[in-house]
C-alpha cells in the first residue's frame, strides 16, 4: 500500500508539469525595484531599504508533542518543497510550449506523455526514497505553487476513474486529494516555512533546530531553468 501512495505522488508531481501556472506568471522586471536617490553637496547618494536580517540562537534540544511535530515538518519541508519549486519552473515553460506550439489533441496529449516518461525516468529513484508523509506534503506545495489540487491534476490531463481511484488510495492513508491548500488554517506553519524560505533564512532555522545543515535535495540544473521543446515528429 505504502508503494501505491509512492506511485500517486510521482504521479501527481509529473501531471503538475502540465497544468497553467498562476504564481510563475508573474515574472520580474528590472523596473520592478528603483532605486530612490538625492543630491547632496553636488553628489548623487542613493537610497534603498536593506532587508532585517533574522537571527536564530542554536537551541537546545526541545521536548514535547508539539515540538516533535514540529521538528519533523521542518525537516520533512526541507525534502519536499524543492520538488515544488520545480515543478513551478517546469508547468510555466510546458505551458508556454503547448500554447506557442499550438499543440492540440493527439499532439499535446503525445507531448504531455513523452514529457511524463522523461520526468519519471529523472525524478523517480530520488523521489521513492521519501516518506509518504514527505510526499503528500509535496502535493500540497504543488498545489500552493500551481493552484491545482493533486486530484484535479490527474482528473484533467488522464481522467475522472484515474483520479478516482488515487483518491481513494489517498483516502486509505487519511488524506485528501481534493482539499486545497490552506495557509491560513491547516496549512499555516508551513506558509510560515515557505516566508523563511523565500527570505532565505531557512538554512539558520533549520541549524537553529537540528545543529546542522538541511539536507541537499539534488535537482537537475535542467528543471531549475527548464525549456523542453516538442519533438520534431510534432
């Protein structure tokens, strides 16, 4: 059964690499940020705010539920949200393909296959050595990265009986592949772990915690700045 959940979360994370992105539509600019300045004394100073730096001490070893549960969100966050991040990188440029190729039917559900065999052939080694606590935490930054649930994924790029039938093997494990991310109720500490991160303050947490540094989850440099393209057949 722990195998089938295995299955459901390559399964998701692949499919996720074809749904239209909504946070990685906003893309920076350099006119995004100006720089304020003056002149004084006949000299140009420029003037900018400096981001407060965040200081956490080296704590000792916390006791308690709560703690335990904590530390192990932390470490688990460490695992799976670079999964996210990629996946945000990989659906905004296949979605840019599908649109610019004007891939339609048989063509785009051949591009969206042969896109599913090279990212399991990738991910999949790497991504079966984690929990399955760690893997449905995956799916739920997928969804916070994409805005797509894990069941709506499936459901749209396979169909309703696949869908289907993960969520009920996701049902067997007391998750939900229908519910959305929530940051501010169920999902809250993690939003909280995603603001560290995009800060880039998460590696002193994490040292803060555990008295080390968070482990280094291994992403091809070709996902990280990634622009497949179709196949010439196509």
């Amino acid at each position: 059964m722990k195998k089938c959940l295995k299955i459901l979360l390559l399964t998701a994370f692949m499919f996720s690499a074809a749904v239209q992105s909504i946070c990685a539509q906003n893309k920076y600019s350099p006119m995004d940020h100006l720089m304020e300045f003056g002149v004084e004394n006949g000299d140009t100073v420029f003037y900018d705010a400096i981001k407060p730096a965040r200081i956490f001490a080296k704590l000792p070893k916390q006791k308690g539920t709560q703690w335990r549960r904590y530390y192990k969100l932390v470490h688990n966050f460490s695992k799976a949200y670079p999964y996210a991040l990629a996946a945000r990188k990989m659906v905004h440029d296949t979605d840019s393909i599908i649109a610019a190729g004007h891939l339609t039917g048989l063509k785009r559900d051949h591009y969206i296959n042969q896109l599913q065999k090279e990212l399991f052939s990738v991910f999949e080694g790497q991504m079966r050595n984690l929990t399955v606590t760690q893997g449905m935490l995956i799916m739920k930054l997928i969804d916070r990265e994409t805005g797509k649930t894990s069941y709506s994924i499936i459901k749209e790029y396979k169909s309703v009986i696949t869908a289907g039938f993960w969520q009920g093997v996701a049902k067997m494990f007391g998750s939900d592949m229908k519910k959305n991310y929530d940051p501010e109720g169920d999902d809250i500490q993690v939003e909280e772990l995603v603001k560290i991160w995009e800060a880039g303050d998460f590696p002193a947490l994490y040292y803060s915690l555990f008295w080390k540094e968070p482990p280094v989850v291994r992403i091809p440099e070709k996902y990280l700045n990634w622009k497949p393209a179709p196949s010439q057949d196509e």
